[in-house]
C-alpha cells in the first residue's frame, strides 16, 4: 500500500449554486415604498381619530389598531427597500 494516498479536498467538489439577491413575492417587498406611504397614512389616520373622535371605546380600539397596523406595516416595509452602497 503507498504510504501517500491522495485524498481529494471537499471543497474541490461542485456546489450547488444558490441565488443570493433572489427576490422575495411578498407585496411589500416588491412596492415598498408605496406601503410605506400607506402605514404613515394609518399612523396619521390613527393618531387623528385618537386626538379627535375617540369619545367612545370603539373609536378608540380602532385608532389604536390603526397606529399599530400603521407602524408595523412602516417598519417592515423600510425593511424591504434595497440598501445601495
């Protein structure tokens, strides 16, 4: 038996290539800024109803749902739009 066997690297072997900047099919990955025009639009709509209307306890919940839905749809959507160097 040869004292010197050759041994093959792992990283000599072909390896799958993946897509790096695939794009995702998510709505507000592909418009994001528009829905970040949207949740400013409901944190608005949202914080108005809460300074103005909320003499009840429904208008209250919905301005609360609003300026929630609003800012979380803000965040995720500043999330979705491209970094450029």
């Amino acid at each position: 038996m040869p004292t010197n066997k050759h041994k093959r690297k792992a990283s000599a072997h072909a390896t799958p290539r993946t897509v790096k900047n695939a794009k995702s099919s998510g709505l507000i990955s592909l418009h994001p800024k528009i829905f970040i025009s949207i949740g400013l639009f409901f944190v608005a709509l949202g914080i108005y109803l809460m300074a103005f209307e909320a003499q009840s306890n429904a208008m209250f919940g919905i301005a609360m749902l609003l300026l929630v839905t609003g800012t979380a749809t803000t965040i995720y959507a500043n999330f979705a739009v491209p970094k450029s160097k």
